[in-house]
C-alpha cells in the first residue's frame, strides 16, 4: 500500500499528536516513519480530541479498575477520582496543566498585554499559576467523586474519557478564531500556528460524535440530554476564555491552549454533575 494513502496519512498524522501532546512513547522505526515537520505538526491538530481518546480510555480504565478494587464505601470514588487524575497528569506530562499556569500568571499578575505575554514565557509559576493549576484539579477529583457517588462507576468512567476528547476540541478552534501572538523564537506552538483547516475541524469534530455516541450508549441512566447539557457547558467555557484571550491578549499562545482544554475539561464535568442534580433530575433517561 503507498504511503500516500488517506489512511496511512491519517496514522501518522494522528501518531505525531500522541508524540507530540504525551508521554506515549512513538520511537525508533517508527517515529521515523512518522515524520516531523511543521506542516505534519499543524496537520495533526485535527487528532487533538483523538489523543483524547487514548488519555481518555487510560484514566477512564486506571479509574474502573480503582473502583473493582478499592474497598466500597463513599471514598472509593474520591480516591479513584485523585488517582485518575495523577495518572492523566503523568500521560500528558503536565503540558495543559503548565499552559493554565502559565496563562493565570501573565493575566492574573499584570494588566499590560506586553508584561502579560512576557510572564507566560518565564518558566517560573507564580502565586496566580500555583493557585490556578491547584483549583482545576480539586475540581476535577471533586466533580469525577461526585459524579461516581451519584451516578456509580459507569457515569465516572465515561465522564472522564468523554471529558478529555471534548475539551480537546477547544483549543483547535481557539487556532482557528484567533491570531497567534506567542513568542516566534522560543515557543513550541509557534510550528502549530497557521490556519485551520474546515477538514481538520470536520476530523475533529467526528472523533467527538463518536466519543459521545459512544458514552451515550455504554453509561446508562443519563439521556443524551445530560450529555448535551455537559458539551453546552464546557463550550460556554470556552466562549468565556476565547473573549478573554481575544481582549487581553488579541491572539493566543500555546499556553492559552493548554489552559482552554483544562478549563473546558473541567466545565464538562460540571455541566454532568448538574444534570443530576435535583432541578434537573426529571431530565434523565
């Protein structure tokens, strides 16, 4: 089969994001068959959400297998839910976690978009930074425990797989709406910026239809309306931080990617937990 099939392009395309946004190890023959070059990095964010599904799949099972064999009780969930989250934090290296504190650091310490952008390049974390990355994951071990204390293991599991594809979705179209304005020299994203493309949105947006398709099937008990109600908010989110980014900065970064995805991470389990919630119980399948 020629390399230049649709297919073929579509596994290296897709293998360099795994390289590329993880720890997952892509070495030896084949990384170099994978390739590198700017023009395959930019192609490969159309993979984003699908990265999502391998982060995704790992904590979603590191999470069941936590809840198979922890003793039962109200904890279990918590400490499956903390465990989860060291796990997806080790996947991906931190890399969205340093882009939130990052982007809460240069914002949330100056008022001056030059003196906001030349904090995120400094490698330091500062109180706004610390404060930020340590909230974002309290929320998500808090709302993952309260999503497995109400809805039992199957909603927690596919939570966290489904959260991670959808919240990867933002970032790519923070790419498209909005100009980089990162540091050309220096910054690992500058390969990444550049127009993206409808197909590369369309490719996305399939690897989340069938992440939700497929948690709308195996997750009992929540209709496609708590599912919706999750997407609807963890895009509100990122409404709220591309205007943000657009006014403070009038463009984005690498790190206002990374921080897009965890905030949109986090609002999609918010918007779950709400939907079991009292005043929209009644909404349930």
């Amino acid at each position: 089969m020629p390399l230049s099939t649709p297919m073929l392009r579509f596994v290296r395309h897709y293998l360099l994001a795994v390289q590329f946004f993880t720890r997952v190890a892509v070495t030896g023959r084949l990384a170099e068959w994978v390739g590198f070059s700017p023009a395959l990095l930019r192609a490969s964010t159309a993979h984003w959400p699908g990265v999502g599904w391998l982060v995704g799949a790992a904590v979603a099972l590191c999470t069941w297998t936590l809840l198979a064999v922890l003793p039962p009780g109200p904890l279990a969930p918590l400490v499956a839910a903390a465990l989860g989250t060291v796990w997806s934090v080790l996947m991906t290296g931190a890399l969205h976690e340093d882009g939130l504190a990052d982007v809460a650091d240069g914002l949330g310490g100056s008022l001056s978009r030059a003196r906001a952008l030349e904090i995120m390049k400094d490698s330091r974390v500062g109180a706004f930074g610390a404060m930020a990355v340590m909230l974002a994951l309290m929320c998500k071990v808090a709302l993952l425990a309260l999503l497995g204390s109400a809805g039992g293991a199957g909603l927690m599991v596919t939570a966290v797989f489904a959260g991670h594809v959808v919240s990867r979705t933002w970032p790519l179209i923070t790419m498209r709406y909005l100009p980089y304005v990162g540091d050309p020299l220096h910054s690992k994203a500058k390969p990444l910026a550049g127009a993206v493309s409808s197909d590369a949105l369309a490719v996305a947006g399939v690897w989340c239809a069938l992440a939700l398709a497929l948690v709308q099937q195996v997750s009992h008990g929540l209709s496609a309306w708590g599912w919706m109600l999750a997407v609807g908010t963890s895009c509100a989110s990122w409404v709220w931080m591309h205007r943000w980014f657009a006014r403070r900065l009038q463009g984005y970064t690498g790190d206002c990617l990374g921080a897009a995805q965890q905030v949109g991470e986090v609002a999609f389990y918010a918007g779950l937990a709400c939907a079991w919630g009292p005043l929209l119980s009644g909404l349930r399948g």
